[in-house]
C-alpha cells in the first residue's frame, strides 16, 4: 500500500510540475488564458441575445467615446426594427434594403456618415433600410432579410454588403467563435450557421457557443485545449466554407425574387486567393446580379485607433454604389 501511494504521489508531481512547465512555455511564447475585452470605459452595450440570429441590435441611441486621441465621438442609432437610423425619407416609399456586417451598418462613425445613410441623400424616390449588423456573416444576415420580408412590403431591391471574411462567419469557425467571445460584453455570444448537403442544398443549424472548460479563463493551457477542440468541430465546415456561403447567396436571391424583388451582391473587399475565380463562375452561373466597390486602404480611411472604415471611406463606397447600382435612375 506504501508502495502504491509512493508510486501515486510521484506521477501525481510529475504530471503537475510538467504542466507548470507546459503553462510557462505557452505564456513565453505569447499564448494567454481565455480573455474578454472589457468595454465598459468607452460604449453602451448595442446587442441583445436572439434564440434564432445569436444577437440583434439594441433599440436606442448608444454612444462611443473615440477610440484615440486624435478620434471623436460617435453615435449608433438603432431603431425599433432594428434596422440603424438612416434619414427620415417616407416610409410608404418603395423600399431599398441593404444586409451584411459592421462595415455595412457602419460600425465605429456616427449614423449620418455610413454609405447607407449618404445613399439615401442621393436616392430620391426610395426609402433606404440599413440592417447590416456588427460581426453577422451571410447566415445571419439570409436570417434577417427573411424577417424584414415579413414586416416590411414595396421592397424593390436588396443589397448584401459581402467581404471574403464572412465565410467563418457562415460556418461558425472555432477561431471566429473565440473572437466573438472576446467581445461578448457587447452582446455577441451565440452563432448560428450552415451547412450543405451532398446536393450543395444550404442546412440550418441553431445557435451555438464557444466552449468554456474549466479554468479557461486561468490557464493558457486550458484556454489552448479548448480553441483545439473548437478546431476540430467545425472543421469539417470550415473545409467547405466557400460553398456554403455560395449556397447562402443563391437563398438570398431566391428569396428576394419570390418577393418580386431584385438582389445585388455588393463585395466590398477583395480576395487574396482563387476563391474570387469560384464566385464568379458561380454567380454568373446562377444569374446573381454583382457589383465590387472595394474599401480603400491606407490609415486614411480607417477610424483612428479602432480600424473600421472612417467616414472619407464610407462616403467613396457610397458614390461607388450609387454609380454601379444606377440608383439615380432606380
């Protein structure tokens, strides 16, 4: 029995001093526990939880200090169709409805300085919606558009507002869910996604979170654990990212015709790699009418100290689209 309890005690010390030394070697080479990023001292809280798109905008008017010195204030009004505030043209109006992420919905400049809201100065006979969403993906923004259909009549035209990033999105990538929790203060903590069948048919799936273990938030080694093992959840997803978000444009489409409106793909970032050849053959293939206004680049164009587009960005997006759109003669 001496024996045993001797022989438990010496694997028992081993094991622990050898993930002491594990844990150290991860702090050296730059890993840290799980980590939330405390918002607190600079914006409101502008999400609330959904059962079926993870988050929706908060109803009100939410205020942010300027994320560097040489920053200013901003505001985000959000109203009570969650849609962002974007003018007071007449809602009997025909309807435009713009869907997407935060570079749509204009995350980090004040809501008279989104390409949205400066689309609606130059659209004269429609009504201009904004329900692009911070940190949605194509998934949640197909979830969103199906709900405007059903509250909303006279819609003539939906934009999405595309970047290549929204394909994590789509999947729930186990490194996108981590970065959602790390901004979970503001609202975003579940994150629906699809996938496909054999037959490339798009499949729902609710809303999941980020794996929590033990200690996570303690250990860089638990926190290490746990973004491998989200890693190997989703990646089977992952390696289908790109057909899933094909199949997830096509639905908007369909949906947007069998309300006897038009659809626009508008890609507002580039690709780095062979998938903007896939999407092409693909659009075209399926007839998704398309237009690319990229973001320009260069620290002038990017809110000082958050790197979202500033205002001088939003308003070259915004002559791009009104250009390729024609919404002058729309």
């Amino acid at each position: 029995m001496k024996l045993f309890f001797k022989n438990f005690l010496l694997v028992f010390f081993s094991i622990f001093f050898l993930l002491i030394i594990i844990e150290v070697l991860l702090r050296v080479t730059g890993s840290k526990p799980r980590q939330i990023i405390d918002i607190s001292g600079n914006e409101d809280i502008t999400n609330s939880p959904d059962s079926k798109l993870g988050w929706v905008p908060k109803k009100g008017i939410h205020k942010f200090k300027p994320w560097a010195k040489e920053g200013k204030e901003t505001f985000l009004t959000i109203n009570s169709d969650k849609s962002r505030f974007n003018g007071n043209k007449d809602k009997d109006f025909d309807k435009i409805i713009f869907i997407g992420g935060s570079i749509t919905q204009g995350w980090a400049v004040s809501d008279n300085e989104t390409f949205p809201y400066l689309l609606q100065e130059k659209t004269l006979r429609h009504k201009i919606y904004n329900f692009g969403v911070g940190g949605y993906g194509g998934y949640q923004s197909l979830l969103t558009l199906e709900r405007v259909f059903k509250n909303k009549k006279n819609i003539k035209l939906v934009v999405y507002g595309f970047i290549p990033h929204h394909e994590v999105r789509n999947v729930a990538s186990g490194s996108w869910l981590y970065l959602l929790n790390t901004v979970s203060e503001r609202g975003l903590v579940s994150l629906p996604f699809g996938s496909i069948n054999k037959k490339n048919k798009l499949i729902r799936h609710d809303p999941i979170i980020y794996l929590k273990l033990p200690l996570g938030d303690k250990l860089a080694l638990v926190a290490k654990i746990e973004k491998r093992l989200m890693k190997i959840m989703s990646s089977s997803r992952e390696r289908k990212q790109t057909q899933i978000s094909l199949a997830i444009i096509n639905e908007m489409k369909k949906l947007a015709v069998d309300n006897k409106s038009k659809f626009i793909l508008l890609i507002l970032d580039k690709f780095t790699d062979e998938r903007e050849d896939k999407y092409k053959v693909f659009l075209d293939e399926k007839k998704v009418s398309y237009v690319e206004c990229i973001m320009p680049q260069g620290k002038k164009y990017k809110v000082p100290g958050e790197g979202h587009p500033n205002e001088i960005s939003h308003a070259e997006i915004s002559e791009c689209v009104f250009e390729k759109l024609k919404l002058r003669d729309f």
